[in-house]
C-alpha cells in the first residue's frame, strides 16, 4: 500500500504544473502518511485552487474526535476496488475526488516473510510531478465545531515494477495520466467511470531504485532530507535475486 510519499515541488512548481492557485506549503522530501501532515490537494468542486488537507480520511459520520484519530490512521488508502461499497469510503468516492500532488512514493520490497526488507523509490519517467487519484471528507468535531478536511490514497493491482517491489501485497497507487487528471474530477462521473480510471499505470513509464534504510532509521529524526530518496546499492540483492 502507499503510505509513504513524496512532494519535493516548489510552490511555484506546482502552480504552473495545475495551473492553480497555491498560497502556502511545505514541499517534503520524504511524507509518513501515519504523521497526517497537511498536503496539497485539488478537488472537483474548487479546482482553480490548492487546498490543504491531512492524510487520513475521516468520514462525515464521525461522531467524536477519539473516532476520528482511530479512523484516520486505516484510511490513508482506499482500495478502488472495494471503494463505493465500504461505509468510510462510498460517499466520497462517488462525490468528494481529488488530484494529489507526488514527486515520487516509497515501497518495501521483502524477503524471508518480511524479515528482511529493502526500500525503493519510485518515480514516473515522463512526469516528474504527477497526481495520485485521491477521495476526500469533511468532517466536523460535534464538540469544537472545527472542521477536519482529509484525504485517501486509492490503490489498484500492481504493474511489472511494483509486482516485483511490492511483492508482499501487490499493490500500487493509482497514477492518473495528465491527460485524464481533470476527467477524474468530474461529479458525472458512474461507478463503471471511476472504476475504469482506477487501472495500473504504465510500467514502461516507471522508475525505481533502493535507497538506504536511513528512511525507517530511528536515529534520524527528522527525515525531510534530499539524500533520503538518493540511490543506494545493495549488493546482496543480486544473491536474492538469482
């Protein structure tokens, strides 16, 4: 699943890129969907603008916060598949879809049942800012009366390179081409519509490489560092490989 992001783009990148209005904004080299930091989104209802939600839907039915920071942290992914049928995600995949912004994402490729693991990051070649198909809710607390806006990754079956590097769940987030990104937006959009948009991204148009383990390091404390996603080599891979 993704749970771990990147979004290195300047603010001024990003606006040119959508198009869009962006006010403020941390770009980050390495995100921990599990901190719930705020991220640039754009949704079909104000498209012209950013906005910045946190990773981690919580639903409008929510009734307190202690249910909010429990839901959140199982709804940083939405599994297309099962996306109008399950009570967190259905309305707001039908009504509430969003673009994400990403530079890259980072997976765990394991061995040995998970016992031994080697990160990657992985990158679109011919894009290098692209959008995750995203969902979104608003929810407000009936204590506080403060809003919450959040957000979930959708994921679909994994292509030939995350096959290989997700090869413990076979998953990988849906990556929408430029040319569909404000199609994905549409409130017209059917079930059958939405389903369609939600297919594995062309592996021929993917990069990945390992990287350190500085990445799940916790002597690092803060990981919002370039050399997090630098390439690094593991020679025993080759050995694993064989």
């Amino acid at each position: 699943m993704c749970y771990h992001k990147q979004d290195k783009a300047l603010m001024s990148e990003l606006a040119e890129r959508y198009k869009a209005a962006l006010r403020e904004y941390i770009p980050y080299y390495y995100e921990n969907g599990f901190d719930h930091k705020p991220s640039p989104v754009i949704t079909g209802d104000r498209p012209q603008e950013f906005q910045l939600f946190n990773w981690g839907l919580v639903p409008w039915w929510t009734k307190t916060r202690t249910e909010a920071d429990q839901i959140r942290v199982k709804t940083l992914n939405c599994i297309s598949e099962e996306a109008f049928d399950k009570p967190s995600f259905r309305d707001a995949i039908r009504e509430r879809r969003c673009l994400i912004p990403c530079t890259g994402y980072y997976e765990w490729r394991w061995f040995q049942g998970g016992k031994v693991k080697y990160p990657y990051f992985i990158q679109v070649t011919d894009e290098p800012i692209f959008s995750l198909a995203g969902i979104w809710s608003e929810w407000t607390d009936r204590a506080t009366g403060e809003t919450r806006h959040t957000y979930s990754v959708l994921t679909t079956r994994a292509n030939a390179v995350m096959e290989k590097i997700h090869n413990s769940k076979k998953r990988m987030p849906v990556i929408l081409p430029r040319s569909i990104e404000r199609d994905w937006l549409n409130p017209a959009l059917t079930r059958e519509d939405v389903l369609a948009f939600c297919e594995p991204y062309d592996a021929q148009h993917m990069q990945a490489h390992t990287i350190s383990k500085m990445i799940t390091d916790r002597s690092v404390g803060d990981k919002n560092l370039e050399q997090i996603a630098k390439p690094f080599d593991y020679p025993e891979l080759a050995l694993l490989d064989a």
